[in-house]
C-alpha cells in the first residue's frame, strides 16, 4: 500500500485497561476468585484505534481527555510510545482517568468501566481550526461521553466542511437506552461501523437484515463488524460480506473491532476497493488478536501483510 501517512484526528475516550485472564471459575458478588494472568494495557476503543493505525503508518492525532494521575500520565506515555501525537489531549486537575476491568473467558469478556473525565470532553474543548490539518476524523465510543454525544452533529458538520473525511464506531450502549439519534449525523458521516448487535439496538429493528435496509437509503457507507461471522459493507443497494480471519494463536480479542477499524479506514483512505477495504480490516482484526490487550499485537503494516499473504 502507498501513501499511508494520511493525517487522521481521533476524538474520543480514553482509559486503561486492567485484564483479568484465565479465571478459575465466574466472577460472583461474595465471593473471591483467582486470575492466574493480569495485565495492565492502554485501554479504550478511541485509544486502542489510533494506536493501530499509527502502527499501520498513518499519522495520528488525539482529541480528549484524562486525570493528572497515575493512569492519566500512562495514557500518555503510551499514546506517544506509539506515536500518536498528544498536542489536543487535555488534562483536568479535579477529576479521575477512565479504568477498565476486563474479565476474560476464552473470546468473550465481560467488562466494568469507570469513565472518569472521559465524560467532561466535548466541543467546547475543540475548535473550527482543529481540522485544518487533518483528512479524516474517526470518533468511537459516545456513550460512555455524554458531552460529545450532545456535540456529535455540529462536530461533524464541522469536520465535513473543513473537507475531512469522518467515521463513528458507536460501540456499546452501558444504560442499554440507544439514544443516539442517527438522523442527526448520518448525513456528515462517510463511515459508520457498528457491530451487529450495536446496529440492531441502535436502529430498534429485530434483525440485522431490517437494520442494513433502514440504512440503506442514506449515501453512508455502512460496515457492520459481526465477531467470528466476519463484515458487511453496504452502500445503497450494494452489499459485500468478507469471513472472518481466524489464527491460531489467539490471546483474546480486546481491541479487534477497533483494530478491524484501523485497517479498514486506512485502506479506505488509500482510495482501496470496499472489497479490499474489507479484506484489510479482517486480517487487521485477527492479527489484533495475538498478544493480550489491544495494542501489543500490530506492530506494522508490512507484519500484517505478511499474514495476510500466509492465508492468501
């Protein structure tokens, strides 16, 4: 792939993630159970992206916010050991960086965040001349961000008239409400990539097949992330599916819809096929999966195509 320095803004949440692994049996309130691994990783779906696709060669900025403490100057520090530029992260002196607890059982995880200062950020913090140097602005994980949430529509006005490119990954509702009112957005988005049940939820139909046809009529282009039963793209009325990636050393899959993301908008802002944006993202994904935490894995875009290679 050529040209892969596009400028890319992500705004969005940022926390650490501490991981549990190999419990021996299920976490119950009363009770004590032992993890015989742990790990403590740049958490954070926002984070986890730009990571990513900084280790795939674009050049990334962060928009958003932590705690002056410990969490907040190691989010830091490993946002700029990837070389994600930090020059818009904000720090607040009152409140706590995000954490996240994540369980681990074989590819599924159960997770408790608490979103500390992630919830204070939003367009007061951003302004008109924040886009001029950027192609695409990429935003994930609005529940968790109230403010941003509510400045979701004049933010991406914003960015489409400044001439960006602009993606969403909604990611999981906590209050399980799916209060995001699409109409409002959908037209200043280029890329919208839930996963399906986020998908299912947010467009309150009874299937996947309802959702994709309600979006059908609108000129986004949709990518629907479905676990170990691979993609979906859809623009108007065409619609591309793409397997999933499966390798065999599999560590656990924190950060794969993120890292799917990462490959598949770096291959969009290349100019690649839906098809090869596809294709990208899957192994992208897989690759994501072979070290704990979402960011260990992808080391750099020439490591990914090599696996790539290996299953062609």
């Amino acid at each position: 792939m050529k040209d892969m320095k596009k400028n890319i803004l992500v705004i969005g949440e940022l926390n650490v993630d501490l991981i549990m692994d190999k419990i021996q049996g299920v976490p119950e309130y009363g009770k004590e159970k032992k993890a015989s691994e742990m790990n403590l990783v740049m958490g954070s779906s926002s984070a986890i992206f730009a990571c990513n696709i900084a280790a795939l060669g674009a050049s990334v900025s962060f928009a958003g916010m932590v705690g002056d403490d410990l969490f907040g100057s190691l989010v830091k520090q490993l946002l700029l050991e990837k070389n994600v530029n930090i020059d818009h992260l904000k720090t607040s002196q009152t409140g706590k960086t995000g954490v996240t607890v994540a369980f681990n059982k074989k590819d599924d995880r159960l997770m408790v965040t608490h979103p500390g200062v992630m919830e204070l950020f939003g367009q007061k913090y951003l302004s008109a001349s924040t886009y001029d140097d950027f192609d695409h602005l990429h935003i994930s994980s609005i529940f968790f961000q109230p403010q941003l949430k509510k400045d979701l529509p004049s933010i991406l006005q914003t960015a489409k008239e400044a001439g960006l490119t602009t993606s969403i990954d909604v990611q999981w509702d906590p209050n399980e409400m799916w209060d995001l009112d699409l109409q409002a957005i959908i037209n200043n988005l280029d890329l919208f990539m839930p996963n399906e049940k986020e998908l299912v939820n947010l467009i309150g139909l009874d299937s996947l097949e309802n959702a994709l046809s309600t979006l059908s009529e609108f000129d986004t282009k949709v990518v629907v992330k479905r676990g170990k039963n691979g993609s979906i793209y859809q623009h108007k009325n065409i619609r591309l599916t793409q397997e999933a990636f499966l390798l065999s050393k599999f560590a656990d899959a924190i950060g794969a819809g993120d890292s799917f993301n990462a490959g598949f908008i770096l291959a969009f802002l290349n100019q690649k096929t839906p098809e090869e944006c596809l294709l990208q993202g899957s192994i992208t994904a897989a690759v994501s999966t072979l070290e704990y935490g979402g960011t260990g894995a992808i080391k750099s875009y020439e490591q990914v195509q090599n696996y790539l290679n290996q299953k062609s």
